[in-house]
C-alpha cells in the first residue's frame, strides 16, 4: 500500500513528538510532586510532631525528677509552689501530653507503638511511686522532721533512679528512630527532586534536539522547496524563464512542481513561438498546453492576424514612406526659412545692442564724474531694460541707476525712451534737484507711452534711483522710484526710502510728486544705488531667492575694500549663487566711494 507522506503528516508527526515528549514529562513531574508531596506530609504532620513530642514528654519526665527530688529534700509546707506545680505536671500535663502521642503513634510501626506503651507503663508506675512514697507522707513540716516517716520514704525514693534512667533509656531510643524515620523521609523526597531534575534535563535535551531535527527536517522537505517555488514564480513574474526544475516529490509540494515545470516548459515553447511570429515566420508550428490553454489559442489567432497586417502593412509602407520623403523634403526647406529668419532677428538684436551701448556713459566718462566708483552691469539676455545715466550741471554731478519694465527687446526699447526723456529734462531745465527732474520723467514717460490710448493702456515705467552730488561741500541729493538709496557709514548701514510708485503715472490715478532726500556725506562713506536683480535672482542650494537681506548683507561686508575689488566680489558672488540657474532679470549695481 503506497500511502503518500503528505506535508500535513510531516507537520503532524514533528508536532506529535514534541507533545508525546510534552505529556511524558508532565507525567512523570506530576507522580514525582505527589509521592513528594505524601512524603513531605509524613515528615511535617507525623515525624516532626512525633519527635517533638517525645522530646516533650522526656522533658517533662526530668522536670518531675527535679520537682521529687526537691519534694523529698527541701522543707517547704504542702501549699509550696513546686509541689503544685509537680501535682499539676501528674495530673494534668502528663496525660495531656500522653493523648497528643497516642494520636501521632497511630502512625507509627507495632515495635514503636509497644515501645512508647512500655514508656507510658513504667512512666505511670513512677508517678504512682512519687505520690505513695513521697508525696503523701512528705506532705508538712512535721513529716520532715519525723524520721519513722522519711526513712522508709527513702528507699523507694533512690529506686525511682534506676526507673527513671530505663524511661529516659527507651525514650531517647524512640526519639532516635522518629529522628531517623524523619531523615529517611526527607533524603527520600530530595532523591525524588533529583530524579525529576534529571528526567526533566534529559527531556529538555530531548525536546531541545527533538526540535532541531524537526525544525531542520521542515527547512530540508518543506521550505526550502517553498524557497524554490517562490524563486522560480519571482523570476517568471519578471518575464524570465528558469532553467532549473524541481525534482518530483510524493506530497502537495510535488504536485505543484509538476504543474510549475510543465507551465515553464509550455511558457518556453510559447516564447519560442512568439519570437518566430515577430520575426515573420507565420508557419511555425504551436501547440497549446491543453484545449482550454487560451493564450495558446489567442497567439494562434494573433500568428493568423499578423499575416494579414502584414499584408497591409507593405502597401501601408510603402505609401507613407513616398509621403515621409515629400515632408522631409519640406520640413528642409522651412529649416532652412528659420535659420535665415533667426540670423535675420538674432542680427538685428546684436546691432540694437551696439545702440544702447552706446548710450551708456563711456568709462572715461565715469571716472572723470564719478572718481573712486564702480559700475557692475549684466543684462539677462542680449539688450537690457537696465541703464544707469549720469551728467554735470552747474558744479555738480548727476547720475541714475534705472529699472525700466521688462528685460530684452522690450526692456531696450524703454530704455532708450527713459533715456530720451531724462536728457531732455535735464537739459531742458536749468535744476538739478532729483526730485523736480523725475517729475518731469514722470511726466514725459506718461505723455510719451500713454497719450491716446487710454482704453488699452499698459503700465509700462521705470524704478529708478537718481542722485545729484556737490563734491565740494559733499552734500548728496537723492529721489527715488521704489529703489532706495544705501549709505555705510563707520559700520553702519543708512537706507533712504524711496517713493512707493513707479516713473509713468496712469490714467484713474493721482499724479504724485516725488520726495527730495538732502544728505550730508561724510569721507569714508560708501553710496550704492541698484535695481532689483541682484536680489531677485534665484540660486544658492535650495533654489531660493538672494533676498535684499542677503544683498545689504552682502555690501556690507565687501564696503572697506577698494571699488574695483567690491565690483569683482559681487560679480563673483552672483555667478556662484546663481549656478545653473538662469539669470532671471538685468542686474545693475553702482558703487561709491567718498574720498
């Protein structure tokens, strides 16, 4: 009979032996505790009880030995304490003590039990011999001293020695066998711990490597297969066919071997068969797994619909291919278009550059105006919508950082409209006060871009700070379009805050007058203007922006170096700051340093 040792029935045999072994040591601890447990109460209700009280009544013996013979040779009257006390010891504490080990002799073995009723005989028999010969007779003073009366208590009396030594003779004996009795018990108990303590080790032993074969006959005939079968179906959910097979087994485990290894074989020939579908080979031959196996039937279909496609496919090819031909030939041609259009506009742009280059004030220019200064200026893109200005009128010297709307082409085209504009205010006009001179540029700004379109009016302006300096008397004049003005003086950051509105006022809007700020300057101080570039540029680890903070920050740790070195420095700082980041906005930062 070829019974099959199923994975139910090895679970079930390796558990079945740790529960026989379970059962037979619980067994065995169980008996162990209960004949312990008897022993225990022999030794502490009939051994331990027994013995004490057989010393008890030994005691008790040699206090009455004590209490006769004080009787006999100590004077006293009847009412002495003593003898009542010996009274009470025979006729009370005796008997007393004679039932409490007549219940614990009970218990005990016939040689015992004849033992202490020999002692109980000869202990009455004393009693009897103090009470006739001694304690009646001596009963007062009188008798004590009538010798008729002592002398013949005498020789009864000397004989109570030799009873009381045979009492005390066969009790200690008695003691001796219960003390032994006692031992035997208790070594017998400790011998029973022992045996349990060793049976319980060898069974922990026998448990410890009960499970260890158990556990390592499961990994050997069940996970590690499982591993296998896991393996195996992770390679095959990846789309990889395995090369290895499992061995074929007489349990669960086996079956599902058989099925994984036929499915791997029948997923192998199914590959086969698709790389020859795709290569074009549409006679291949296939045969499905079974005749329910409906991806062998769909890739049959597919074999049979690929030959068709094929088919339509060719004439499909070959008209778009005449129709790709004729698009490429187009697409070159507008190609081409774009690349004579881009020179065309990326010329115009370089060249609209050249013009506003050439609006800016030229080096020369600057030292001679603005000695001990420096001009950093980066467009974003080729033409900017920053430009700084400056000029001299009447003893002084003027000069501008502007901020015009947008970057690039427009941006460039507003600053050569700023630019106009301001030098038409100024040299139109015989002031130099910043504040007058941008409210002319407010006012050509809003002529210039606005008049005759107020239903479609853009706001298009400029941010500007614009400075006038005597430097005889040193007495800067400073107005401004939302840029401010920065003084460092003896490590100490000034800021002049510029109006809160833009150069160009709008229609629906109030036509506000810009502030003149008058300020006293110092040798040693520092003067910068700006736009906002600078601190709008993202960069650093994080993407975030430079921040004003960052910016103030920044000028003033760089203000004791000479001009052209704090040029170098910012321009360095940006660079790294704003890494692979675009530049997002023109930068424009003008410096100066009062000599």
């Amino acid at each position: 009979m070829n019974i099959r040792f199923t994975i139910g029935r090895k679970i079930g045999l390796g558990f079945g032996i740790i529960l026989v072994l379970f059962i037979v040591a619980s067994l065995l601890t169980n008996i162990t505790l209960t004949e312990s447990r008897a022993k225990t109460d022999k030794v502490t209700k009939i051994f331990n009880p027994s013995v004490a009280s057989l010393k008890e009544l030994n005691y008790l013996l040699i206090r009455s030995k004590l209490l006769i013979t004080k009787w006999f040779y100590v004077q006293t009257n009847d009412e002495d304490f003593d003898k009542k006390a010996l009274r009470k010891l025979i006729s009370d504490d005796y008997p007393a003590l004679k039932t409490k080990i007549k219940k614990y002799s009970v218990n005990w073995n016939q040689n015992e039990q004849r033992s202490i009723d020999s002692i109980f005989v000869l202990t009455e028999q004393m009693f009897y011999s103090y009470q006739e010969d001694v304690m009646t007779p001596l009963n007062s003073f009188a008798a004590y001293d009538d010798a008729s009366i002592k002398l013949p208590a005498l020789i009864p009396f000397e004989e109570l020695d030799v009873k009381f030594k045979a009492i005390n003779e066969n009790l200690s004996t008695l003691i001796n066998k219960q003390n032994s009795n006692a031992s035997d018990n208790s070594n017998e108990m400790l011998h029973s711990f022992s045996t349990l303590q060793k049976i319980v080790i060898w069974l922990g032993f026998i448990l410890v490597f009960g499970g260890i074969l158990i556990a390592v006959f499961t990994v050997r005939t069940i996970v590690r297969p499982i591993h296998q079968l896991k393996k195996i179906l992770l390679m095959m959910g990846k789309g990889v066919l395995p090369s290895e097979r499992i061995k074929d087994r007489k349990d669960e485990i086996g079956e599902m071997s058989i099925a994984l290894n036929g499915l791997v074989d029948g997923m192998a020939r199914t590959t086969e068969f698709a790389r020859e579908v795709g290569s074009g080979n549409f006679i291949s031959h296939y045969q499905p797994l079974s005749n329910e196996d409906t991806l062998g039937a769909a890739l049959l279909k597919m074999r049979e619909d690929l030959r068709e496609n094929e088919q339509i496919l060719e004439a499909k090819v070959i008209e778009r291919t005449e129709e790709v031909v004729r698009q490429k030939e187009e697409i070159e041609t507008q190609n081409q278009e774009l690349e004579v259009l881009y020179k065309h506009v990326t010329d115009s742009i370089k060249y609209a550059k050249r013009i506003q280059e050439a609006i800016l004030p030229p080096d020369s220019l600057v030292k001679r105006l603005l000695p001990n200064s420096f001009v950093l200026y980066k467009p974003k893109d080729i033409v900017s919508g920053d430009f700084y200005w400056m000029d001299a009128k009447n003893g002084k010297t003027m000069y501008a950082a502007v901020d015009c709307t947008g970057h690039g082409v427009p941006g460039a085209f507003m600053s050569i409209v700023g630019y106009n504009l301001l030098k038409h205010v100024v040299n139109n006009n015989n002031f130099t006060k910043p504040s007058l001179i941008l409210d002319g540029l407010n006012d050509g700004v809003s002529e210039t871009l606005h008049h005759g379109h107020e239903e479609a009016q853009t706001k298009d302006g400029m941010d500007l700070s614009f400075c006038t300096i005597d430097f005889k008397t040193l007495e800067l004049q400073y107005a401004g379009a939302f840029n401010p003005l920065f003084i460092i003086r003896n490590n100490e950051l000034l800021q002049t805050k510029a109006d809160k509105f833009p150069i160009g006022y709008f229609l629906g809007e109030e036509k506000k007058k810009f502030t003149n700020h008058t300020i006293q300057l110092k040798k040693g101080d520092c003067v910068y203007i700006f736009s906002d570039g600078y601190a709008d540029q993202f960069g650093g680890p994080n993407g975030k922006k430079f921040m004003a903070k960052h910016f103030r920050d920044l000028l003033f740790e760089v203000h004791k170096q000479p001009v052209n070195l704090q040029k170098e420095i910012l321009n360095k700082t940006f660079e790294d700051w704003r890494g692979n980041h675009d530049q997002v906005d023109d930068i424009l930062v003008i410096g100066l340093k009062i000599e």
